[in-house]
C-alpha cells in the first residue's frame, strides 16, 4: 500500500470513548511502517544506484578527458609529422635540384671542352694539311727538278732498250 501526503492529511480516525480506536492507529502505523520503510529502501536503492551512475560518470569523464588528450597529442604528433614532412621533402627537393643544376653544369663544361677539343683537332688537321701540302709540293719540286745523274741514268737505259732492240 502507498501512502501520500494527502491521504496521511485526510486520514480520519474513529473516536471512542477515550480518542481515536486503538485498532485503527496501531492498523495505520504499521501500514505507515511500511510505506516508511519500503521509502526508504527505495530511496537507499536510488542513493545506491546514483553513486554507481556517478562513478561511471566520473569514469567515463576521466575517459573522456583522456581520450581528448589523447586526440589532441595525436593530433600534434600529425601537424609535427606533416612539418617534418614538409621540410624533409625541401630538403629533398632542393638536393636534386642542386644534383640537377651541378649535372647540368658538368654537362655544359664537358661539352665545352668536346668543342674546345674539336677546335684543336680541327687546327692540328688544317696544320697537318698544310705541312703536308708543303712536304708534298717541296717533294714535286725535287722531282720535277732535273737532276743530270737522273738523266744519265735515264738516257743509258734508253741506249740499252734501244740496243736490246736492235739485236
């Protein structure tokens, strides 16, 4: 049985001869008793139950709190790796560069120097050429010079055909 406010403001006792029946106030305080003690067991059960719920609460707050802080070192280790990154791939980035603009320009003196050798083999070449044509030219010459052993030579082999003929 559940007893409010109201039904303990409006109880009416019956009245015998010497005030309210005995019967009925003893009948009253038991269910009052009850009521009373079935309240407070409820309300022992509540208090229980609100310091569980509580202390799953401040369970789930330190979770919470940390898993925030969790997410928010990661986050950082993130933004600290992205930065790494970043500059790690300068760094790369201006290494080739620099490899590339140092191959270029090895690349750029080596082919200045096939030039410089093709201009040097060309002069030598043209030299060789022109020794050649005086070494040639002054040969021509002597050839070309009569020599009077030459025609000596050349006219007693002309007697010896002509006497080989006549035979």
């Amino acid at each position: 049985m559940t007893v409010s406010k109201i039904d303990l403001l409006n109880k009416q006792f019956s009245r015998s001869l010497l005030g309210y029946s005995r019967v009925e106030v003893d009948q009253f305080m038991l269910e009052l008793a009850e009521v009373l003690g079935d309240a407070a067991d409820a309300q022992k059960g509540m208090r229980k139950k609100i310091k569980r719920l509580e202390s799953s609460l401040k369970e789930y707050r330190l979770r919470d709190e940390t898993l925030r802080d969790t997410l928010m070192s990661t986050q950082k280790m993130v933004d600290d790796l992205k930065v790494a990154a970043g500059r790690e791939a300068q760094l790369i980035l201006d290494e080739a560069r620099a490899k590339a603009d140092d191959t270029v320009r090895k690349g750029h003196n080596r082919l200045a120097q096939i030039h410089e050798e093709i201009e040097s083999l060309k002069r030598t070449r043209t030299q060789f050429e022109v020794q050649l044509k005086g070494m040639l030219n002054a040969h021509l010459e002597m050839l070309e010079r009569s020599d009077p052993e030459r025609d000596k030579v050349e006219e007693i082999e002309s007697k010896l055909k002509y006497l080989k003929k006549a035979e």
